[in-house]
C-alpha cells in the first residue's frame, strides 16, 4: 500500500519512523506533505509536498495518513475521501460527532476504508478484558469503573502549540486528546450508554481554555452502571479500571489484571443462609508488561483492510462513537444535565460554536521548549 502522510509533527514523523525501520509490513510511504517547512535532513528520498491538493492529485498515493492536528482532520480526510483515497485518521477522527458522521457517510458512499488510529486498543491488557468480558466467561456486567488520571500534562506541552488546550484547536482537552483512547477502549468493550452525566473543570491546573480535568457517571440500558474519571493535572495519578460481573471481579491496574471468579452472585445473594456470607472464589494475576503493536499494528490492520479486504478494526464508526461520548460528557457539564444517546450530534456542535467563536489559536511560547514524545504515551 502506497501512503501519503499529511502532517510531518510529532506523530506524522514517528509513523513515518516506524514504516522506515520496517515496522508496517506492506506498507511503502508514497510521499510526505506538511505546510510548513520539510527538513530535507530528516526526510531525505522521500517525495515532499506542501499542499495537501497537489499531493491528492499525485497517482502514486492509494491512502493517506492524516497526521496534522486535530482541527483539520475532518476537512482533510474528506478531501482523500473525496479524491478516492482510503484514508486512516490520527485521533480524534473530528472535532464533533456531527463531523465524524459526516466522514463515516463519505467513506461508505466513496467505499473506500477509513478508520481512526486508536493505537490503544491493541494493548494487549485491555484485548483480554475485552475477551473476558464480551466472550460472556464472567456473566452480565453490573458496573465498571475506570480512574484514568495519569494523563498529567505541564504547563508547556500547551504552550508548545498554538493549537493545543483551545476550543478552536481541539474543541476540548483530557477528554477529546489524551482519554480519547480510554473512552474508546470504554465504547469497545461496553458500548455505548443510554445516558450520562458529567462534571468538568476548565483550566483547572493549566492556562487552558478547555477540560484538564472530568469525571462522568453512565447509564447502559441493562442496568449496568460505569463511572470514568480523568485529569492532566494530576501526578503520579492511577490508571485503575475495575469491572464488576455476575461471576467474577476484574482489576486492571499497573500492567497487571487481577481476576476474582465466583459462581453467579446474583443467585448466592438470593440463596444463601450466611448473614455474613460471600461466596467460594479464587484468584489469579496476569501480567502484561507488553504493550503490543500500537501504532505500527493499526496502520498493519488498514493495510491489510486496503489490500485483501480484511476486517478493519478501528473503522470510522468506532472513531465516531468516541468522539461521541467525548463531546457528550462536555455537553452534560455545560448544560449541567443528562445527556441521552443516540446523541444530538447537532445540538453539540452548536454550542461548540458558540466556544469556538471566541476561541483564538495562542502564540507559541518563544522559549526552548524539549519534546520527548514516546514518553506521551500510557
Ligand atoms: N495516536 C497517538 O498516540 C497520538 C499521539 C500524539 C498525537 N496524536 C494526534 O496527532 C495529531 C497531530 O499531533 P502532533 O503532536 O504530531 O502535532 P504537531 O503540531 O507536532 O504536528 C502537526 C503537523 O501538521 C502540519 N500541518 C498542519 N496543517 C496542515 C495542513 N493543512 N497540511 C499539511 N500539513 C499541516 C504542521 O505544520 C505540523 O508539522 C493530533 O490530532 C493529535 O491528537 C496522536
């Protein structure tokens, strides 16, 4: 498969790393576009644009790789879409989910593949929850709870960028940048809730206008109940994910998962004698120190979409589902109430507008600044 990838920063360049050091079997990079400069050093042999619509126009891009920031996502995966690409999308796959939509519409009426790079998911902790879960092995899930507050961000990861923290850059910040990969992963294994409530604090521990901190309580249709917390401010903060079944316990925490099994406890509650009773179980730890394939695994699985028609696990749809949830915690905090699925798409971008219309991009802070960006990922 022949990439183009849009957006040479951070990501842009660590995709194009990982296909150079032959991470991405089947993967050749066709050509490279970043409107601003291109370090002929750093990119040498590579074909370099710097517009996206003449590297659209070039024959030798069968897909494109969208890695610029998050607010032109949706206007530059529809231009691929539209100019008969297969297009992967860095994450957020849009800033709203009334764009989202809009790209799972093109993408099948153009059928070409389109997903979102939500590299998380191939962790291959949160592959066993998902199989403990969803195979059915601990029964119907009554609750699940997932602190994820080791997000910490400091002051000049915003100041970096003109774009990061504001309303008109990312429509949002732990939610919709950082825990977006949580909130999939949450989608992914749970679905999607009937309603949700969520409380928010902007610019809380930064100079940010959006999010640094939200905590959400969730309802699903059959009873079960969840709640999600996350912050950028926080230090060291726990990622600890506890699910709660009918026949066993689940805590995922440091790498490792803690698997309390039981037989039903719906039916011991309802038949024991013991005042004080609990039910027999036993225990056991997984480890997972690995992390998995994560970036190179997703852009492996869209190639394999492209080519042979394999199943595409990180489809546009999955990307719209948690740019969904994301937009609907910060609805219910705006609008202090609950919020019902399927959501209002529209509703929310309109008073994401309303942000928007009086956000500015911020100057770049003219200090050194050092970026060591594989230690942004959790
Ligand atoms: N999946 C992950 O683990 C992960 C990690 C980091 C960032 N991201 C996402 O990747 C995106 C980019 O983040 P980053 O940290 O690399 O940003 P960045 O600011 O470092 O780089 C963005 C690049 O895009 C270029 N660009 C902007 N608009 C363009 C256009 N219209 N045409 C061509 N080039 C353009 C900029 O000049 C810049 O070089 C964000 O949406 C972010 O959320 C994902």
């Amino acid at each position: 498969m022949k990439l183009g990838v849009v957006g040479l920063g951070a990501i842009g360049s660590m995709h194009i790393n990982n296909i150079r050091q032959g991470k991405v079997p089947g993967v050749e990079i066709a050509c490279v576009c970043d409107e601003k400069h291109i370090d002929p050093v750093k990119f040498a042999g590579l074909k370099a644009y710097s517009n996206v619509d003449d590297m659209l126009k070039d024959p030798d891009v069968e897909a494109v790789l969208v890695a610029t920031p998050s607010f032109n996502h949706f206007a530059l995966a529809s231009k691929a879409l539209e100019a008969g690409k297969h297009v992967l999308i860095e994450k957020p796959i849009a800033l709203t989910s009334f764009d989202a939509a809009k790209i799972v519409e093109l993408a099948r009426r153009q059928n070409k593949v389109c997903g979102v790079m939500l590299n998380q998911r191939t962790t291959p902790l949160y592959s066993r929850i998902k199989e403990l879960v969803c195979g059915g092995e601990l029964g119907r899930v009554n609750r699940a709870s997932w602190f994820m507050t080791n997000w910490y961000r400091p002051q000049i990861y915003f100041s970096s960028s003109n774009w990061r923290g504001t309303w008109k850059g990312e429509a949002g910040g732990a939610l919709i940048n950082q825990s977006i990969h949580n909130i999939d992963i949450f989608a992914w294994i749970f679905g999607m809730p009937e309603k949700l409530r969520a409380w928010c604090k902007f610019g809380k521990y930064h100079d940010i206008e959006v999010e640094d901190e939200a905590t959400a309580y969730f309802q699903f249709p059959n009873s079960m109940t969840a709640t999600f917390a996350t912050s950028t401010g926080e230090f060291p903060g726990t990622n600890r994910l506890e699910i709660a079944c009918d026949k066993g316990f689940l805590v995922a925490e440091n790498d490792e998962l803690k698997i309390t099994r039981f037989a039903s406890l719906s039916e011991y509650t309802r038949t024991t004698k013991y005042v004080f009773g609990t039910p027999e179980s036993s225990t056991t730890i997984e480890q997972f120190p690995d992390k998995g394939a994560q970036h190179a695994g997703v852009l492996e699985n869209f190639r394999r979409a492209v080519d042979s028609g394999a199943a595409f696990d990180f489809d546009a749809l999955q990307g719209y589902n948690s740019v969904c949830l994301a937009n609907a915690m910060l609805m219910s905090a705006w609008t202090d109430s609950d919020v019902s699925f399927p959501f209002d798409d529209a509703a929310y971008a309109k008073l994401l507008a309303q942000k928007t219309a009086s956000s500015k991009f911020r100057e770049k802070v003219d200090t050194d600044f050092i970026t060591e960006f594989t230690k942004s990922f959790r």
